[in-house]
C-alpha cells in the first residue's frame, strides 16, 4: 500500500523555527509524566508543565515524557524552560523526519522512529519518538500515548539493573535500546508474513497472494526507510565525539550499533525474499498458463481433425448426382474405414505430443 | 514522457563565458524589484537597472530579485556593475543546469532548480533560480515571474520571524528553504498520484494506468535528477567552509540539509514504489489472461469433444448399405446412449479441471 | 525457503546484559572439554565447570570448548570468573549475531558463523561459534556438539603443524581457519547444485526445477548474509591493531582473509548464476508456450476454415424448393470440387505458415 | 548494435611502446596545420614534419594539429623531437583508449573521445583524439580530418574571446570544451530520438520499434562507456595538481568539469528512459496479447456451446427406431425452442463476459 | 555453463601452509625452463631443480619458468631454496585463488589468471599463474605447458626491445603485460560472439540462441570474477611502495593499470550487452507468440461464428412437424439468404480487426 505522504504542514508562508504540529491532530490531551531517581530515592508523579520546570536543575536524574505533542503553546512554553533551540522544536513536532542526530551546546537531540506491526492490517505502524539528552535529565516526545517502554519503568521502579546506578546517558540509551529491540518483533512478524506467502504461493498462486506480497514488499520498503538513518544515528553515538555520553554508556551504545546492523541486514534480506517470491509468482502464473495451453492445445488438436471428417461425410451431396458424388456414403465398409482413420489420427496425435513431452 | 533535451543553444562558436540565453524566449520583459532593510528600516520597489546599481554599497541588506534573464545586454549590465564572473552569467543564463554552488572571491553563487507540480498535466514544471550571495546582498535570477518566495516577503514586511534582524545570508537561506519546502508540496502530489494508481490498478488494470504509472515514474526520474545535486549544494553550504556565511545562519542550513535528505529518500522511495506498480501491473495482466485463457480452455476442452461425437452422428453414411454402416442410428436407444456417452464427457472433464484447480 | 526469524527471545523486560539464552533450547547438557598444551607437554580432559577455573592463569596454552549454552547460571559463573563483559555473555547466547569482533581490555570476542550444508533437505545450516580469546587461553562456545575442529585437535594431539609451538592467537586463528575452510565445502555442494539444477532446465523446464532454483537462490541469499560481515572481522584481525596478537600470527590472517574475499566472491558469483538460472528457466516457459501455441494454431487455423465448407454442404435446405437452394448438391462433380478447394486451402495455410517460419 | 571490439592490434610479439597503429588504416596522407600566434601576431600554415619542429621552442603559443595517424615512421619522428615517451606514443596509436590524462614531465597527455552523432544510422560515431600540453604548445593527433575545432580556428583567426591574450593551458582548454560542448548535441540527439520512439510506441508499439530502442541502448551504453572515464580527466584537470596549468585557466576547467557531470547525469537519466521504454514495450505488448485472447475467447466461448446443440441436432438418429430416438426433431416447437436455449446460452455468456469486465 | 566449484582439496585435517596440490593432477612431468641474460650474455636451457638453484645468487637476471606444480615434494624443495613461506607456497598449490599481490621481505608474490578462448566450446579456459619476483630473479609456476610468454622469450633471446637492458621488475612485468594483452583477444571473441548472437536473433529467435547468450553470459561472469581483482594488484604494483620495483619501470605499470581498467570497462559494457540480448529474445518470444495468436484469433473468429450458422441449418427438424420447424429450409431464397449472411458477418469481422490495427 502506498501510505500517503503527510505534507509538512507548515503552510509555506512559515518561517524557519516557527512551530506547527504536523502531525495528527486528534490526539488527546498532552500527558507530562516524571520519573525522578537517583540510586538511593524515587519518584514517580503526572505533573502539569510547570510542575516539571523543578526538575531541571536537580541532581537527581529525571526522565520527562510527554505523550502529545499537538499543543504548541505548551510546547514552545517547555522549549523555552529547557532551552531548547526552536529548530529542535519545528524537529520534534514535524513527525516527518528521518531519524538524526544532532549536538548542541547544552543538549543531544536524537529523533527515531517507534515501530509496531499492526497484525490485523498488515501493516507497521510508525510513530515518531524524540528525546532531549541534557546533563541530567532525558525529556522524551511522543505522539501519542502506549509506548514500549514499559520495561525500563519497571526497572526504575523496582531498581533492577544499572539503570539507577548510572547516569542520565544511560537513561537515553535504555530508551533507544528499547525502541530497537522492539524492531526484532517487526522483523520477526514480516518473517512469519512472507514465509506464509511462500507456502500459499506453492500451493495456489492466486492474485490475492500476488496483493498479499505487494503489501508486504511496500511495507518492508516503509521499514527500510524508516530504518537505513538509524545506522547514522548509533554510530554517532557510538564515536565517543559527544560529552555528554560517558564511557561506562558507550560499550552498551556498541552493542546497539550491532543491534542496528542486524536490523538493517534482515531487512535487506527480506527485501531480496520478497523480489524472490514475486519472481516465484510470475513464473508460476506463466507456468499454469502453459499447463491450460496444454490441456487446450491437446484437446483441439486431436478433435478438430476428426471432426472436420465427421463434418465431410455430413455434406449432403446427393449420391444420385453422379458416382463422383461422395460414393463412400454408400461403401459397405465405409463408415468402419473412416472410424478407423479417427483413430489413427488420435493415435498419432498422442505419439506426437508424447515425443514433445506434453504428455 | 521523455521531455525534449534542450541543447545549450550556444552555438559551437560561442567562447566560453559569452552569454547567449538558453531558456524560453517567449518570456515577458525583464522585471527587477528590490526589497532593501534592516532591523529598523524597510524599502520595496519596482526599479530599472541604472537604479538598482545604488544598492550595491549601501549597508542595509538588499534583496534584488530579477524576473526574466533573456535581456542579454541587460543582464551584461549588471554583472559588470556587481563584479559577476563572465562563466557565472553564462551559467545563469543556461537553463539547464544542475543544482550547484560555487565559491568566488566576492560572491557566493548557487545554483537551484525550483519546482512546481501541474496537477492537470501531471507534470513537474522545472524553474532554474540562480541565486548570488555578497557582503550584505542577495540578488536572485528567475526566467520567469511567479515564484514561492511570497511569504518571504510578507515576512519581510511585516518584520516577523528572523529575517529582518539577521544577515544577507539567511535571507539566501530563507530562499533556499522556501524552494525545497515547496519540494514536499511535490511529493505529496507525487505520492498521491502514485496511491491512486495503485487503487486503480486493483480494481481494473487498463491500459490507461500502464501509461499513467509509466509518466510518474518519467517524472520521478527528472525530479531525482534535479534534487540529488542539491544534496551536494547544501551540504557544502552547512560545511562551515564558506566566510560570506555566519555561525548564526549555518544552524539553520544544517535543517536545510536535512530537509534535502528527506526529499531525496522519499524520492528513492517513490522510485521503488513506481517499479512496484509497473511489476504489479505486469503481474496482474499475466493473471487475467490466465483467466481468460481458462474460460475459452474449459469451454473449448468440454465442448469439443462432445460437437465430435454430435458430429459423428450427422455423417450420411447409408445403413442400407451394410450392416456395418452407422448401425447404431438404428438402435432404439442410440440416441440415449449418445446423449449419456456426452453427458459422462463433461462430468469428467468438469472433475479433471477441479483436481486442477481451474475451476 | 524463507527461514523463520527467530527473535532474539529476551523479552522486552530484559535489562542489557541480562542473560536469555535465545536459541534451540532441546540441546543437551553442557559439555566442558580442555585441552591443556605447550610445546613438550599436553594434556585433554572433559571437566566440570568448577574444575576449569583452574587453567584461567596457567601459563600454558589452554583451549576450553563448551558445547551447549543454554545453561545460564552456568555461562554467568563461567563468565564472571573468566571476567567476560555481560554484554559479551549475552552476545554469546543470542545465536542470531552477526559475525564480529570485539575488542576489550582483557580479551578479544569473535562471532562467527558455521555452515554445514545437510545434502538431503539441500538446506545450509548455520550454527554460532563465539570465541573468546584472552593471553593463553581460548575458550569457543557452541550450540551443539559436533564441530569442524576434529583436524585441529588431532593437530594439537599428535604435535603436528605449528600449533603446539605457538601462542594462544595462533590457536584462535587455526579455529576460524577451520571454520572459513568449511565454507569452501559448502560453495562446492552450491556449485554442484546449481549445476544439476541448469541440467535439468536444458532437458525439460519443469515447475519443480523452478522451486528447486528458487530454494538454492534463498540458501544463497542466507549464505551471503552470514558471510559478508566475516570480511570485516578477518579485515580487523588483519590490521595489526590488536594487542593479544603477535606478528607471526598475522601472516596468516592475511591468508585468512584471502579466503574470506575468495568465499564472499564466489557467493556473488552463484548469485549471478542462479538469477541467470531463473532468466532461463522464464524463457524457456515462454517459448514451450510458443512451441504449444504454434501447434494449436497450425490445427486449429488450417481445419476450422475447411470444416466450415463441409458444415455448408451439411445444411438441410430444400433443393426443391427453388433451383438458388443449394443446386451444387446435385451437380455431378460438386463433391469432387469442394474437396479440391478444400485441399487448396490446406496447401495455402502451410505455405502461409512455412513463409512465416512457423513450420 | 554490438560495435566490434577492435582488438588492439599490437600482435603479442610488440614490445610495450613498440608503435602499431591499431585504427582504420583507410586514412588519408597525414595533414600537419600549424597555429602560430601571441596577443598580436597570428600565423596558420599546412607544414611538412620537418618544418613544424622549429615552433617546439619558439616563445608565441602553437597549436599543432595532426590528422591521420597511421604513418609510423611519422609519428615516431614527431615523438622523438617533442620528446613524447614512448608509451604515450602508443596511447595514441592505440585508438581503443578510455579517456586519461598522465602528466610527465614536461608535458600533460590527455586522450578524450570526439563524438558525432549520425542521424541517418542513428549511430554515435567515436573518434579518439589526444592532446599534448607542453609549455607554450598544444599538440593534437586525430584519427581522421574533420573535427569540431573550427571555432576555436575562427576566434584565433579573428583575437575574438580570450584564446589570444591567453597561454597554451586555455587554448587545451578551448578544445575539451568543443569535445564536450559537442556531447550536448548528441544528448539532444538521444533525446529526440527517445522521444519519437516514444510516441510511436504509444501508437503502436511495432516489432521494428523494439529494435530501435534496443539500438539506442546500446549507443547509450557505449556513450556512457566514452563518458564516464571524462569525469576523471577534468576533475584531475581542475584539482590544481598539475603545474603546468595557471591559476586563470582553473576557473574554466572547473565550468568544464561542471558539463562533463551534466553529460553524464543526462546519459543515466537516458539510461533510465530507455529501459522504461523497453518496459513499456513488453507491457504494451502484453496488453495486446490480451485483447487478442479476449476476442477469441469471447467468439468461442459463446459459439463453440450452441454450435453444439446445432451438431446435437443434426445427428441422423433414426426417429422411426424408437420413440427415445431424437423425439425433439418432430415435435412443432423443437425448433423454436432449441433456438431459445441457444439465445439465452449467449445472453448468459455476454453477462459473464460483462461481470468479468472483459467486455 | 555452471563450472563446478573445485574445492580446496586441502583435507580439513591439513594444517595452514602444508602443500596439497588442488589442480588438474594428470598434469605431466614438471619442466623447468631458464632464461639467464643480462644486457650482453644470454643463455637458455631446461635443467633439473637442482641445477636451478645455483642461479640464485647470480647478479645476472634470472627467469626460472615452471611448467607442472603438482609434484609437491620438488615444490617444497624449491620454496626451502628460495626462501619462499610456506603459505605462498600453498597459494601457488591452490588453483582457485583470487589474483593477488603480497609483498614479503625479501620478494613479491604475484598471482594472476591466464585465459584461453577455446573457439570451438565457446569457452574461456582458465590457467593460474604465479609470480615470485626477487632482487635480480623472476620465478614463474604455472598449471601446464603452454603459455602467452613466446614473444617474451623471443625478445629476450634476440635483444630486442628494453627487456635486456632493464631489471628483474622489468620482466615481471612484460609477462604480466602479456597476460593482460592477451585478455584483449579473449574480449575481441565475446564481442564477435555477441554480434553473432544479436545478428541471429533479428533473423530467427530460436531457442538456441536463448541457450547461447546464457552460456556467454555465464562466460562474461566468471571472466568478471577472474579481471575484476587484478584491478587492485595493478593498483598496488603502481603505487610506489614496493622496494622491489623500480621507478623507471613504474611508469609501464601505470601503463598496465590502463589496460586492465580498460578490460574491466569492456567485460562490464559486454554484460550490459548480454542482458540487452536477454531481453531483445524475451520481446522476440512475445511479439512471435502475439504473431501466432493473432492469426488463431482470426481465423477462429471468422469461421466460428459462420460455422454455428451452417451447423444451425444442418439440424435435422422435421419441417413436416409444424410450420414453426425450420421454415427456411423451404424458403427459395433460404440458402442464398444465409450465404449473404455468413459473407457480412465475414466482412464485418474483417472490418473489426482492420480497425483493431490486427491486419
């Protein structure tokens, strides 16, 4: 399916840093939620947006999410506090962009993509994630809410892992980590998708598999799109060229790069997979053609002759006429000799399309 | 549609650097207009060449915006007053450019292909713009009137946005932007025409749609032909290599750069999406001659025979010539018997194309 | 066929680093071998994972190979005692790596991939091999028993080669040597496949050649996936970067990655082949077509016309009725003519179709 | 159409450098044209070998043009007083060259190749021509008489441009840029040439027009073949590398570097239109194939049931045998009624035929 | 044709350098050949390994050309000689390397392919040869006798040409050159082979043919496979960094860098080609099955529908029965009637087709 592509909305008479949510609009009310910890103390609140200014100077380290980004007043008020460059702003409400990377002064900027696979429709779901890495304090956007981060909240919460014990980099790497890992369930829902193709496509190569197929290989060229940028992202990451990254952070932030790699070599592959199977289709169909040509060509070959004789002695040349006129009809052995002729034709026809291995 | 190579009209005699106007020359009498400002300050008028001059030394920011390059001797005028190289008019002149930028001792000079999408034709109609960026003003070549560069100057009127406060190199930014942001306005016509396409193909893959794809994808090769060099044009300007341009602006082109990024891949995206169609198309008419010849198979297989055997039948041979003759149009249930001989026939046949699977 | 992608099984609630074990989970229990060497003396035993603990600094060379992985509380207390990184521990047990290399402090992590091509379901099976190499000792953790090194432990066994006269590198080297030779074996059974299959399409294209292709074609595809990223680990082996190997070692990985660049060749090379493969086999279905079609066309144009005359003659009306109703019934050498016309019309389709070199 | 690889004709026994000429020996005498010329002084003369030596050292700016190479002992005699190394004698001997440029010593050696286009063949015709830079001489070796230099001759002539008041490097410059300038032509060629098979295709696309697109494929694929290699020499050209080229010529060689990349964009855009042809082409063809088995399939599908039910009754069963026997022959109405079923047999036929949208 | 992968036959038992011959065993009697000469002296004679070795350390040049590889323990007796690694030493063994170049300390190792067109199989025939190029010595191996090297050997023994004057590099050189060279007959027979096909094509696409480009496509791939490496071993050659070689022959490698980026062009432009020929036959195929379709459909159109009419009235209803059983029969005019009729239906479907652009 060819997914529409959603026009930066900005009108063009915007200017550069001018904020306009590009979006969907019919998300709901924005929902800032905070989790402030360190390896000793926790907390977890729904705050409004002046509640959460507090958290920015405080040593502990906090994780803003804001569910929503529809709400520009808001936005450019949080932008503001946080000192958020208004280009970054335009970025994180343009839910258009590729996936990046970029370094500021007081902050890194990352925009990826959260994928999900919608199993009904076939289809993946996109949704733009964005997240601010400044000292001590990771602020993510989302459109809407339902995320996966699930996990990295429980572990905050219950202090499992290291996430407590390390810095607000770590916090931005969990985040990511967790948005890649959840591509493998992409890749592995896609995998199952284009191998049940395959079986249907050995067994019946109807034209529904044939759309079935066109939508998968659009979806892996949407995934692919969504994905290839993300190579540049953890490999900046990776470089060790940005402070704010410690280098306790940066061998987990290797290890996403491998995660990434894997990603970006499966999805290849299943673009190869899905040329494959198209070309398997074509072949197919072409193949079922020759099999009904066949079973045609056979048929008329062998009973158009002998009914062009069957027709012969049909004619209705009087007999009386002359002894010119069709005397065969008269033939005591006539008809025998001509029932005899048939099928010496037919045989001759199996032996022929015998030799050609139509048979 | 291949779209007509128009020779660099220059005729081989012509040296290099000797201008000779490549474009339509259909094109109305040059218009010059200069928005000249600061911070504080702001002028806007239609003027002649002899006026524009004054504007070269003055201090404020001047925008000089030329609609319509055919006036040679007019266009020699003002390079010669502005200190334009003899091969920059050249290029400026020469319709057929690519996108570039090109580094001199006074000036900055680019190159840019802006574009506009006819929805009627189903088109993309191609503008060259050649833009020239000096100390403090920015002097920009159209062939002809009409442009994306209204909110520009709304912007610059009314004093909104940054424009006003800032350099002669934003404002060459500013436009820059404007044209690639009109980029998107293309693709999503693009993008559009493509999901329509593809719906039409679905219900019914006439002849029509073949061709419809077939000139999408003409025009989805000339706009990947004129946005790939764009990628090199603003990356050089981001580079921070450039003196005419300031630490302030380059923020700003680095989003640019982005945004180029971001046409160039969903325009490879496009590319792959229209070969999608084009295989799709493809495969569809194999499947509906697949249907059509399984119609006319089944027909032909199950009638054939049977016309044969009815056929047989009508032969005149004479019974009182033998016994041998045609005994059975004698017997009390011959016709019975035929009848049913036929009727197992198409049973048969109607069971062997249902193992098949053609029925 | 389209293998399914197995995802990595680490539920989404995995903090990095926790270990999941995510691959065949059947495999039985965990096998511990050592063998122990220098020059003079050389020792081989299977151990219990407490007994191993012992080698870790003495200062022989020491090869410990664990088969079966899935034993996490196993693989922790190995990898803290052995102090492996848990990401080089969660690596070690998610079996859908990519091939790489790693470098630590204290060790050198490799993944590769082992290939046995299984001759009967025509299928290369992959298995994971992680090796981690440290100052004198190599610890290579695998899936399952049943490996490629019998040759090296012989080797190391009966003193043979340089194996017992070098370092621990050396005996990392002669192990991925091992593996890479293996590959060759692999490329050999593909050659002889394709070979067959190319056989076969010139004696009759039939449509399970056309899936055995498509079959190879995949196991190309996975092959390639899994030996591309190998060019890289050997590259970096090569570069003389790496502390924990010496410069004697190094000739040799040159030749290592010669035959990497040597396998990586030949897989394009099949790749090529088996798409040639396809091409043909498409080709040949459209012209068997052709031959089938010519066939039916010779039948059906040269006797429909002629059984159209004798249908005429066959028609009931009335000579009575007036002298214009059929009076060539009864002329006396009606039946002689229209038989000659009949003949005539034979000899002009085969001399039409003899023209157009359909005969 | 497949040129001829002509084999460089050295027979193996040739030592490098050993001089055979390896073009078409059809050529005329050699024809020596000497330009002589500085700011204010202009002489153009037909010299013999010997008499062109004396301008090797003279201070006023030569250009020596050399038609037809095939004379050896010639060309070796010009080689050994210019002090051309023998290797570069056989470069432009040997008139299979990719375009190159090689600096020496005391001289820059730069092979292009000269294109024209024939409209009556519709063939690109190649001729290989080398230039020799020395100081204050520009040596040029053509294949055969006739070139596009000839406005470079009249602006000599006539001091016209900048050819007079510069050194050697601009008047090399001057003649890649007619080289060039002249591939605009051909490209307007192609161009025209795809355009018109174009139409015609959508018209009717004929067995002649395949034909003719893959004829300008394959002049297509041997232009970008001559293309390609240019991108090299001018960029080496314009890097600043090579001594004997001033700082003044540099800014032009960078304009001819420009529409070298223009060239080749335009054969890749070409590239792309000629396979879109050729797709276009096959579908077209296609979309025939289907409209013919439509209308067969339509008239036999419909006339093959009720031509059946004609030959039914038309069987000669005797209705005297028994009262089972055709009893429908004399019933009053059989008639009517057999022509009803046939009637609504083709009625239900054209409302299948509609429902499936093949009418 | 697939050539079968022959694989290392080094058992997986042997160690890394142990020598086992890989090739064609039934190779015969190792012979080897040396050329001795320096700028005055030469001599030739074939002698024993034993008595090869004492020209070591001569000061004049050596060239021990060796004719058979398969007699290991002569191998391992030359390289101890020689002082040449163990690993070359398998290289050398191994006939199915990649070309290659490996400088060690005291000499360069070389490997190339040596190629053979076999006219009468349409074959390349491919022979490994191996280089070791030392202070003042040149020691070629190959597979078998026969070789490209006779003119070599003709210039050395009469002193013609730079051969005697110059250094061991020299004459690896020149029999690199000839290698190369000689690829220029082989690509001279492809593009022969290739306009023969396309010539046969335009006649009479048979399925021949079909099969003859795709074993000259096979040929092109593996002559791909063999050129494309030597690429960098002449890239590495001319680099300059290899003590061994000196600078006045460096300019004849840059010379031989040329030639093979010159073949590397050619066999990519011959893949191009043998596609295009791929898809001509594919549209040659398509428009011949249009061709035979159009001629069954209309002669099944017309005759059918006429057919049906004569069947109809062939019906033996009995007129007696009723005034409603096929009155026409009794009509004068009846039979001239239907004859008109079935002549406009004829004209009719003439008219159909004609406008369908069939006829």
């Amino acid at each position: 399916m060819i997914r529409p592509f959603r026009m930066r909305k900005k009108d063009i008479g915007a200017f550069p840093g001018e904020l306009i949510y590009e979006g969907d609009s019919s998300a709901k009310k924005t929902k800032i939620t905070v989790f402030d910890y360190d390896q000793n103390t926790f907390s977890e609140q729904e705050v409004t947006p002046e509640e959460c200014f507090q958290f920015k100077n405080k040593p502990t380290i906090t994780w803003l999410n804001i569910d929503g980004i529809h709400d520009i007043p808001l936005m450019e008020k949080i932008g503001r506090h946080f000192e958020i460059h208004s280009l970054t702003l335009e970025d994180i409400l343009n839910t258009q962009q590729r996936a990046k990377i970029e370094v500021y002064e007081n902050y890194v900027f990352i925009v990826v993509k959260m994928l999900k696979y919608d199993h009904d429709t076939a289809k993946v779901d996109i949704e733009q994630v964005s997240l601010i890495l400044t000292e001590n304090c990771v602020i993510s956007f989302q459109e809407k809410e339902g995320d996966v981060f699930t996990p990295i909240r429980d572990r905050i919460r219950q202090g499992k892992g290291r996430v407590r014990r390390m810095k607000a980099d770590y916090l931005a790497y969990s985040l990511l980590d967790a948005i890649v890992d959840n591509y493998f369930l992409i890749l592995e829902a896609i995998s199952e998708a284009l191998g049940k193709r395959e079986e249907e496509l050995t067994d019946n190569p109807s034209y529904e598999i044939l759309h079935a197929i066109h939508k998968l290989r659009s979806e892996i060229i949407y995934l692919r799109k969504a994905v290839w940028p993300l190579r540049d992202v953890t490999a900046n990451l990776d470089r060790g060229e940005i402070e704010l990254i410690g280098d306790d952070t940066r061998v987990f932030l290797r290890d996403l790069y491998d995660h990434t790699i894997q990603v970006i070599d499966s999805v290849e592959t299943f673009r190869d997979m899905s040329s494959g199977l198209l070309d398997l289709y074509l072949s197919s169909i072409s193949n079922r053609m020759n099999e009904i040509m066949k079973v045609l060509t056979l048929t008329a070959s062998i009973f158009i002759p002998i009914s062009f004789i069957a027709g012969l002695y049909g004619m209705n040349f009087n007999p009386a006429a002359s002894k010119w006129s069709m005397p065969e009809l008269n033939t005591p052995y006539g008809y025998v000799m001509v029932l005899g002729v048939m099928l010496s034709i037919v045989i001759g026809m199996l032996i022929f399309f015998k030799r050609k291995k139509w048979l």
